[in-house]
C-alpha cells in the first residue's frame, strides 16, 4: 500500500486507488494514515468525525465507515485474497489500527529525511544536511490533507506537520546561509517571510542574505517592515538579538560576512 497525505489524500494498493470519495471515510484513513502502526482508539475517531456532539448511531455508523474502506482495500488485493483487508486496516481493542510498513507513507519519508538532515546540521555536515532537508520538503505536494475535512484530531496533525516543516524550511536556509548561497536564497526568502510577516528567524535570514548580497538598504526595510507589523499586530517591538542584528548591519560589522547562520551571528553579537 501507498498513502500520501502531504497535499491531496492519495491510498493505493498494487497500483489500484482506494481512496475513499466521500467525506468521513476520507477523514477516517487520514487519522489512521497519519498514525499508521498505532492504535487509533473509537473515542477518539468520534471526536474527529463529529466533535463534541456525536450522533447516538456514532459507534454504529463508524464501523460502516471502516468497512467502507476495507471494501475499496478488498478490491484491490490479488484474488484469492478475500479476508485480507482486515489484516491491513486491523481491529484492535478499543479502535483500529492500518497496519502497514512505514516507508510506504510519505509523511514518514519526511520525517526520516528531516531527522537525518538536522542531525547533519547539528554535526556540521553542510552539504548533506542542505541535500537532506530538501529532499525532506521536496516529498510535500501541498498543504497537508488539502483535500479532506479537517475535525480536532486531524487539525492538530495538520498544525504540527506544517509547523515541522516551517522549521525543516528553516533549517536548511540556515545550512545554505553557512554554505555562502545567500544569493540564491533571496528570492525563497522574500516569498517566506511575505508568508509569515511576524516571524522573526526567517526575517534574520531574509535581512543577512541581504546584505551578503550587497543590499544594505534592503536588509534593513525588511527589519522595518517586520517591526511595523508587530507593533500595530500585538504592540511589540522586535526581540533583542534582531534589534542586534540591525545594528550590526547599520555598522557594516565584519563578523556579518562570514560563513555563520543568522542564528549564530546572533549569538555572537550577544556575547
């Protein structure tokens, strides 16, 4: 079996689609996707299908629901197979568990790129933790589940999967920043931090690629733009080590041109 769920929901089997096209199955192999190897308990499956305020037939009409998707598993096993699809999508006391290999989910792909590439960051390994960390964002096709209601439990996956991968984005920016490739880092950066206009790494990042790349007057408008947007959003000014950094850059401070992270210019210029 195959299951995507960084973008459109996709499930095959032996090349055959068996995602489900109505809506509640589809957010039923979604949960048990995301959490492939694990139990998914029946409470648990009912908050995610119908919040706080289940209908009375909830347990009855959940089981309808994972037959539905172990009918499409069904057909597209090999004949001769029959019963089969109830070792694939399994039941388990108190819920249900999708019982399938981990590579053969992509948001494991990623996660198992994402944890090497940090790792290689952590070690200074530059070149393989840029390569990995791409390769990390590369698997994603879209926003998460783009295609599939969203109730409480699938919402928190989706929240934390697109937080994970704002800070493998930025994790690799920084590899790239320590790899002297701000140039090429300019147009990513201006797109990222017009995403997330409070966010204050990316900013740094957008601010010292600037000026690596001889856009002084740049670098600081970005630093200027984002302290407008905190002050009239939530009445703050930038934090410390940014208003640092602006310093720096109105300075021209040599340690801006070596082959440091925002992140750890940062620290430099702290201490």
């Amino acid at each position: 079996m195959e299951i995507k769920v960084l973008g459109p929901l996709e499930a095959r089997e032996n090349g055959i689609s068996i995602t489900p096209s109505a809506v509640k199955p589809r957010q039923v192999l979604s949960l048990l996707a995301l959490q492939a190897g694990h139990v998914v308990t029946v409470p648990t499956l009912i908050e995610e299908l119908w919040g706080v305020t289940p209908p009375r037939s909830a347990l009855t009409t959940l089981q309808t629901y994972v037959l539905q998707v172990r009918r499409r598993i069904e057909a597209a096993l090999p004949e001769g197979s029959a019963g089969a699809a109830k070792n694939v999508l399994v039941t388990r006391y108190g819920g249900y568990m999708l019982d399938v290999a981990p590579e053969t989910i992509d948001v494991r792909s990623y996660e198992r790129l994402a944890t090497a590439g940090q790792r290689a960051l952590e070690v200074g390994d530059l070149e393989s933790a840029s390569r990995l960390l791409r390769s990390a964002t590369d698997v994603w096709r879209g926003p998460v589940l783009v295609d599939v209601q969203i109730g409480v439990r699938l919402g928190m996956e989706v929240t934390r999967l697109q937080e994970s991968r704002l800070g493998v984005l930025e994790a690799r920016i920084e590899a790239d920043l320590r790899l002297g490739k701000h140039q090429s880092l300019l147009s990513e950066l201006s797109v990222l931090t017009a995403q997330h206009p409070m966010h204050e790494n990316l900013c740094a990042q957008y601010m010292l690629a600037l000026y690596r790349a001889g856009r002084q007057w740049r670098a600081l408008e970005a630093y200027q733009s984002l302290r407008d947007t905190l002050i009239e959003e939530l009445g703050l000014e930038p934090s410390e080590r940014l208003r640092q950094l602006q310093c720096a850059i109105l300075s021209s401070d040599p340690s801006l041109n070596g082959p440091t992270s925002a992140r750890q210019l940062e620290r430099q210029l702290a201490g």
